[in-house]
C-alpha cells in the first residue's frame, strides 16, 4: 500500500516511512496533515493569556544552541528574588494571563528551595493562576547537582504548587547528535523517564523538538517516534512543539537554515506521525508569527499564547522579546482564515472569538 493510502486509512508509518514523507510535494503533505487537523479541530486554532517568566541566566551546563545563559556570550547574569517573580506573576494576572510559564537556567548557586520557593510563593498569591513549570533538564539538573531522586524532585513540585511540565530540554534525542549540542545535560531516556513519571502522578506535559541546525530528517522522524511510543503508554502530552532553531549569538554556527519549506513540511508531518498527541503547537516565538499561521494550514492547531515577554529564544534573534497583544493575535488569527479558540492550558476552551 502507499504512503498516501496508509495515512488516508490511518495506518501508522514506520521509520522509513515518515522519512519518506519528506520527499512529498509539499502541497500534498499539508493537505493530508490538514485533512487530520481539520478532522479534530475544524478551522479553530488555540491560544493562551500567558505570562513567560525566566527567574535566572545563570547556567551550570553549556549547550552549543543557547544564548541566554550567562555562562559564556551573555556577560549579564542576573537571578530574581521570589518577590520579584510574584510580582510578574500578579501584574500578568491583573492583565489578564491565565498562566505562568516558568523556566530558568541551571543555576548553580541556588538550591531546590529557591526554585520550589518561587512556585510556592505564586500559588499563594495567585491561587487560580495555572503554573506551568520545570523543564525535564531543570529537573535532572536537581538530580545531578544536589542528589535529589526525579520522583522526589517531581513530589517537590507538586506540593509546591506546579500544575504542568512545559517539554523543553528534549533538543534531539538522537545521542549522538545531543552529546555535541548539549553534552552533560538531561539525556534523552532521562528525559522520557521524567515525563513518563510525570505522568503516572495523574498530571500533563507538553513535548518539544528543537530542529534545523544538524540534526537530520531521520533524527526528527526518530524523535517523534519516542515520544508517540511514551505516549501509547501514558497518554500524558497534550501537544507537541517543533521548535525552530535559532541562530544567532550561539556557538552552533549553522550555515544552512531550514527553509520555510521544510518547516512547514516538518509541522505536516509531526501532525501525521504523531496521531495519539492531540495538539500540535506552531510556538511563533520560533518560526515568526507568520509562518505559524501559514502552519495552521499544515497540522499545526495552536499558537501558544501572548507571552506578554520572553527571554530565551530572542536572545537567539528571534521576535519574541515583548509578546503580543491579544487583539492583534485574535485579528491576525482570523485574517488567516481561522477561528481564534483562547483556551487554558490543558486545552479547555475560555472563548471563541
């Protein structure tokens, strides 16, 4: 049978296979990942009111594609106080957001308690608020550094008030490929492992794929393999995330950025391979917000959020710095054809627009 057929049947590919997708007309391939996007969702595409917080830069681990942590071309090193971080969090609920989104660097010189003590400190004062948090990378960094089990690194922050794990710190799982990019940090079966645990404790996650720097098409065909086998196992993830690498002030010095092309072709076939996964999230801080609404036409359903303000990926040059405001997603979801769903972060829809 071909490829067409088996996916218009809802077979599933094998790793030969979902490579071969690459080589289809790209028309072709958005049209069959629309076809199963449309299927779920219709024309919605989702968003959040969400709040990016980064409480630190300073970073124990070095990988090749950062620049933003301090440790070597960001000389500015700068960690929060939780005071500081309850108020970002209590000016973006006042303005609206729904969730934080809480991710830092490894930092060295700060224990556990100053990260749980942050998440305790927003859940008391923002009881309502979605607490999003903790990057599997994060969670191993507290394992290496100061002997702490996953489970009980995992235990730490749900008693401290996190209510999801973002999927950050996944890069590629390829070993090969994540020992010269991210050497020393979280692997990729200690990263399954972490969000398979997750999991089990009845709580969500999303995933995340980092590509078009050196890995190659089998490398993120390989990826999203892993994941879907976790998945059939736990049911956990509620989207996945293929995000664009970017290029600037890092130390990869990737020559032959991915055309939007192949981004698009990659978003198509992430919708295609990974059937058990429901969301597939274009994160326009990554691939510019035009190109994400271009990918809700490819697989892609969701936008992520307004972000309000982010640091990791535009200090990599992309276009994120300040967020977006919410009628300028909504207007530009809707010029794109499509119905802007703002939803929470388990995916519950708020309102339609």
């Amino acid at each position: 049978m071909d490829l067409i057929s088996k996916i218009k049947n809802g077979e599933r590919l094998n790793q030969q296979e979902a490579e071969a997708l690459y080589d289809l007309d790209l028309y072709t391939l958005g049209e069959l990942a629309d076809q199963i996007r449309q299927s779920k969702y219709g024309k919605k595409s989702f968003f959040n009111v969400n709040r990016h917080i980064n409480p630190t830069n300073v970073c124990a681990d070095s990988c090749k594609f950062c620049a933003y942590s301090a440790s070597r071309k960001n000389p500015n090193q700068y960690t929060m106080t939780h005071d500081e971080v309850v108020a970002i969090a209590q000016k973006a609920w006042d303005s609206g957001a729904k969730e934080v989104h809480i991710v830092s660097a490894h930092n060295p010189n700060d224990g556990a308690e100053w990260y749980m003590g942050a998440f305790r400190k927003v859940r008391a004062a923002l009881p309502d608020i979605h607490i999003k948090a903790m990057t599997a990378a994060e969670v191993d960094f507290l394992h290496r550094k100061y002997g702490y089990s996953y489970d009980e690194v995992l235990d730490m922050m749900i008693e401290s008030g996190v209510d999801s794990m973002p999927g950050g710190g996944a890069e590629i799982f390829d070993e090969k490929v994540r020992e010269y990019l991210c050497s020393g940090k979280v692997k990729s079966d200690q990263w399954i492992d972490i969000h398979r645990k997750w999991h089990q404790r009845g709580k969500e996650s999303n995933a995340t794929m980092l590509f078009g720097h050196i890995e190659s098409r089998a490398h993120r065909i390989d990826h999203m393999f892993r994941l879907r086998k976790l998945q059939d196992e736990t049911g956990g993830f509620n989207a996945f995330i293929p995000l664009v690498y970017q290029k600037e002030n890092n130390f990869l010095k990737v020559k032959d950025f991915p055309t939007g092309q192949e981004i698009l072709k990659t978003y198509a076939i992430s919708r295609i391979v990974l059937d058990n996964i429901p969301h597939i999230k274009a994160y326009w801080a990554t691939s510019t917000i035009g190109l994400a609404l271009i990918a809700q036409e490819f697989g892609a359903d969701d936008l992520d959020g307004t972000i309000q303000k982010e640091s990791i990926q535009s200090a990599a040059g992309a276009a994120s710095a300040n967020g977006m405001a919410i009628d300028d997603f909504v207007s530009l979801i809707k010029n794109a054809g499509f119905i802007p769903v703002e939803r929470d972060s388990l995916y519950n829809e708020l309102k339609v627009y």
